[in-house]
C-alpha cells in the first residue's frame, strides 16, 4: 500500500488518521514492520513529514493458525470479495488480548480460512471496527487492505455507522441528542466518563415502545462519534441505564438478565469498490427477543425495528 503525505505531520499521527487505526498500533507496525519513506526504511514514529512523500507499507499475510479450540460458529448475514458483515454473538470478544483466554472473533475468522486484511496486525486481521464483548450485532470485516483502508476512512467521516437496540430500565423523558465529553474514569479504569476534559462525544437517542408491565423501555441509539462505552455513559448522564449494565449503574437484583441488552440491529456503508450504499439488519438473539416477547406488546414492536422504520426515526428527529 502507497499513501502520499498530504502535509507537514508526524509519520505516527498521518498514518493513524489514513489507516483509522489506534495510536498504538500505528506506533507497533512503524517500530516492528517499518514503512519506506520515498524509497528508504524508517522505524521512527515521531519522523516528521514536510508533505508530499511516498510512504510505502509492506503488510504482512494472514497466518492461518488456529491458536484455541473453536466450538462455536457465527452467522454470517452478507459476504463478497471484499467485505464480510457478520451478527456478533453476546459474550465472544472480537479480538485477542492478553486477558482474553477463550476464543475470539479473529480466532474463528483464521480457523475458516477467510481472507483478512493485515493492516491492523495479526491479533486484529481484518477488524475495522468492535463491539463490546456482551454487546451483540452488526460487525464488518475487511477481506483485504484496500477495503480496510476505504472502510476506516468511512468510519473516520462517520458515513459508515450502526443502528442499536437498547432495553434501558427507565423511559426517556424525550428523543433526545446528548453531545457531552468522554474520557477514561478518573478512578475506575474499566469504565469511561462524561467530563469536561474527555474527547467529543455525540449521541441520538429515540424512544420506540414501553414495556407493558415494567419500567422498561425500547430505544434506538446512533452514534455520531465511536468513543468507549459511548452508548452506555450517555444514558447514564440521563439517569437511565440499559439492562443488565452494572458497570454503568442497573441496580436490579430481582431479575436474571444474561448480558447487557444492547444490540447493533443495522449497519450501512459504501462498498469500498463499487462506492453503492449497503444497509444491512442483524437479528436480535434469542435473549434479547425473550425480553420484547415477554414484556412488550409485539405488534408495536414489530413495526418499528425493521431497518426502514429505525433509519426514519432518526432522519425525522435530527
């Protein structure tokens, strides 16, 4: 892959923004794999740009290994030479880390022998973008390095993005648009935060339907920004937390709910070669469908889930 520097920037900070990639792992693929700069090798992150050159990537291939026992198998809803859109179930992590000892997404996508692309390094072939773990729904993987790349500047200009699903334990008061500041929560390192000195953050959300019995509600959410746990703060800046998440305040102890009830229902996106809008849907899992099934009038439900109704929701409230 050849990128051409637009202007005066660090080699670290250019690439990140070109291949939407995190700081860190821009920073791992200079020092351990390097780039040319106009025909010669560098390692050195902070190397300064004047504008204009040719920097030139050498991305490694795929190793298809199979490091853990795959038992599991994940439902693929669109695939081509380029892009797979897969439904991520609850509790499957995407990709490999230190902590994670069970199988991942990107363990199972080497384990059938899919195409990936290898800019984001091996432990994240083919990942453009993730969901939480208990979090279920609407992925894309790119098959190869010119999709992913095409892919994360889709992600970066936000005409790429998903539609979610959430159960929450309160009613909105209204539809409602949240742009409030997230960063890393100054005592609890596994959650984030809304603060003044955090990074823009923007959310929509849209009331769909009440629970017929319970205090709960169905909402749709759109990010307009990817920051961590971005969903969740929002809410619970409202005071509403989405069931199951005791991470970010649900306080229930009389119900057994299995995981987090947050769902990413569509994804919409440009084919990064034929440039056609795609939108696609992610069925609900069973558990998520027990809860609207056992509490919430179906018929309603029904007719506002489907992605044309989601999609118009939104287009008429923002």
């Amino acid at each position: 892959m050849t990128i051409i520097a637009q202007k005066p920037m660090r080699l670290d900070k250019m690439l990140q923004i070109e291949l939407g990639q995190a700081r860190n792992q821009v920073e791992h693929f200079i020092k351990e794999i390097g780039v040319m700069i106009d025909g010669k090798p560098s390692h050195k992150c902070g190397l300064k740009l004047k504008g204009g050159e040719r920097i030139t990537l050498h991305l490694p291939t795929v190793q298809k290994s199979t490091p853990k026992e795959i038992d599991f198998d994940v439902d693929i809803i669109y695939e081509d030479e380029d892009v797979l859109i897969i439904n991520k179930p609850p509790f499957l992590t995407v990709h490999p880390a230190p902590s994670v000892k069970d199988a991942t997404l990107v363990d199972w996508l080497k384990y059938k022998g899919i195409a990936l692309s290898t800019i984001s390094g091996e432990e994240r072939n083919g990942i453009v973008h993730r969901i939480d773990k208990e979090t279920s729904g609407a992925l894309i993987i790119a098959k190869n390095n010119q999709a992913h790349h095409a892919l994360s500047k889709q992600l970066e200009d936000r005409s790429m993005g998903r539609y979610y699903l959430a159960l929450i334990d309160l009613p909105l008061k209204e539809d409602i648009v949240v742009e409030k500041p997230i960063q890393r929560h100054s005592k609890n390192r596994t959650k984030m935060a809304v603060s003044a000195h955090g990074r823009a953050a923007k959310s929509a959300f849209i009331k769909l339907a009440q629970a017929q019995n319970r205090p709960y509600e169905l909402i749709a959410a759109k990010l307009f920004t990817g920051r961590t746990h971005q969903i969740r703060v929002h809410l619970e800046s409202l005071s509403r937390h989405i069931l199951a998440d005791k991470t970010y305040g649900f306080k229930s102890k009389k119900d057994i709910i299995p995981r987090v009830m947050l769902h990413a229902k569509v994804i919409y996106f440009h084919h990064p070669r034929t440039k056609q809008l795609i939108i696609k849907e992610a069925p609900l899992f069973e558990d998520f469908e027990a809860i609207l099934k056992n509490e919430f009038n179906q018929e309603e439900v029904n007719e506002k889930i489907n992605s044309d109704a989601i999609i118009r929701h939104f287009n008429h409230f923002i």
